[in-house]
C-alpha cells in the first residue's frame, strides 16, 4: 500500500482539512472527532445533529467551523414560539407598488446554525423538511432555490427535556449525522482553564482565518464523487443497515438513506485521509454517527439500558468483514 499512486489528487483536500483542524483546535481542546465529523458532513453535502450537555462547545465549534470557510452564515435560535415565517421569511405589502414582496428569512444562508432545535413545535419543525431535503423553499407557491453549499448545523440538549418537542423520525433522518460531544477528559479541562486564562480577553472567533470558499467546497465534493468503494464493501454497508431491520432490540431500523449515507461519509473520511479508496476501518467508523438517530429501541432494551451505540456495536460485530 505504501507505493499506491492515488488516482485521483486528494492532498489539497487532506491539507485543507488539517488547516481546518488546527484553526478550530487554536480554541477548542479535544473534541477532534467531532470536529472531523463536521468536516466529513461537509464534503459529503449533509447535515449535522450535535446532541451534548450544556457547555460542552456544541454552538462554539459549529460557529467556527461556519467562520473558516467564506460562506453567508446564519444563527436561528429556536424556541417554543417560534413561527414558521420566522425561519423562512414573510411576504410583506410594498406600499409604493402596491405589491407583496417577499422578504428572506435566516434560513437563506450557506452555513445555518440552528441552536437548540428540539424546543421548536411541530409547524416550525415542517418547515424544515423541504429546504433540509430538497434545498429549496416553497413559499406562496414560489420556489427559492439556496445557494450551495447549503449546510444546517443543529444543537440539541438531551438532558433537559421541559419546553422541548420530540424530532420527527422524518426529520431525523434528513441529518447525515447525529455527533454525540461527551465530557472533556481532566487534562482536557485544565487546557481549556490555562487558555482562558491567558487569553486576555480576546475574542475567540478572531483568531479563526478563512480557508475554504463555497467553489472549494463544490470542487471537494464533486472529486470526493470519485473515490473508489469495491462492491464487497457495498455489500458490507447494505448487510449492516439491512440488520438493523430484522433486530429484536430494534423497534425500527434504518431505511436506504442510510446506506447511502454510510457511503457518501466513508468516502469523505478516506478523503481527508488523501486516499481515492473506501477501507472496512472508514465504513465502521461512519456507522455509529449515521445511524445512532436513524434507530429506535424498543422498550425493552431501552429499560435494560442499552443505547443505540452499544445495539449499532453488536450488528457490526456479526457482520463479516471483506477482505
């Protein structure tokens, strides 16, 4: 493998990936994996759930990564009143033509940030169904097409459950990921302590430089398109989502989207990696992020305290891997 001439150039994609890392990591500690898994989500055009505890950078590392790359950037706040209009915007009546012109919402962006998604009701929640899925928004009967890339970064707590609104199985599935942000280990939080200290006050967001434009990214994501996946390893992603459909802990598996998904990702991870070929370590690593939302427990396992990971673990053991 060492002497495998790669196909097609991908160094400007894992160099461009590495810039990203370290001027992300000039303000978080940790949290690598999660900051990769924005980057994969991005190359592979998808969006991106961040379910986390308050205060463990969810909304900060989403920010920067949005202020690395020279997109339009828009931050929605949800909550319990929060109105479909308010998102995507409003017809308003021009007293000069005596017309309705229709003024554009937050949603109208390249990079959206949709801080604490799950306290939305129901109506607001719909509204994001087109634009997510289709990248378009019909309103008045007129389509408005969003201008690539278009990405929604969302945030959602799992603990506190008061004014919140469950997610729609059919939204859920319109994210390509659902990245889970854990605790920061003890040598984590005494870097993010020293930092603060010496920082002296200066703005976190400044310190982060553009590297990537939206011509980049649409450049990026047609040549990850390219990368090579062998039909062994197609078969492998098609028997591991297959499994999650006839699984006794399993109230509900994951549909084709997901496999797809499974492939698109694996394919942006071997990419980041400068390699123009699919290993069985990238589709096991993508597995876990794109599935853990696309499953439900049943009642059982979840009162014996299995998770989506821990049943997502056990599948992909009783599947042989390809050689």
């Amino acid at each position: 493998m060492d002497n495998f001439l790669s196909r097609v150039n991908l160094d400007l994609i894992m160099e461009t990936s590495n810039k990203l890392k370290d001027e992300v990591g000039k303000v978080i500690v940790g949290q690598n994996e999660m900051i990769e898994q924005f980057l994969v989500a991005i190359l592979s055009n998808g969006h991106v759930l961040v379910e986390g505890v308050p205060g463990v950078a969810k909304t900060l590392t989403a920010k920067l990564i949005a202020k690395s790359i020279s997109v339009v950037f828009s931050r929605i706040q949800f909550t319990p009143d929060l109105m479909p209009s308010d998102v995507l915007g409003t017809s308003i009546f021009n007293m000069q033509t005596s017309k309705f012109e229709f003024s554009k919402g937050p949603i109208f962006g390249n990079v959206i940030l949709i801080d604490e998604i799950n306290r939305a009701p129901a109506k607001t929640q719909a509204a994001l169904f087109e634009v997510m899925e289709e990248r378009q928004a019909t309103i008045d009967g007129v389509q408005y097409k969003m201008a690539p890339p278009f990405i929604v970064f969302a945030t959602q707590n799992p603990i506190e459950q008061e004014g919140t609104y469950r997610l729609p199985e059919a939204q859920l599935d319109r994210f390509i990921f659902k990245i889970e942000v854990g605790y920061p280990t003890l040598e984590e939080e005494n870097e993010i302590l020293k930092r603060k200290h010496e920082d002296k006050g200066i703005e976190q967001l400044d310190q982060i430089s553009k590297l990537l434009t939206a011509e980049q990214i649409a450049d990026f994501q047609n040549k990850i398109k390219e990368i090579h996946i062998d039909k062994k390893l197609r078969a492998y992603i098609a028997e591991i989502v297959h499994k999650t459909r006839n699984n006794n802990a399993l109230y509900l598996g994951a549909s084709p989207r997901a496999s797809l998904a499974i492939m698109a990702t694996s394919k942006a991870y071997a990419a980041i990696s400068a390699r123009d070929f699919v290993t069985p370590d990238d589709v096991k690593k993508m597995v876990y992020p794109v599935l853990r939302h696309r499953i439900i427990l049943t009642p059982e396992k979840e009162m014996e305290g299995a998770t989506p990971d821990s049943i997502i673990k056990s599948i992909v053991e009783s599947v042989e891997v390809p050689r």
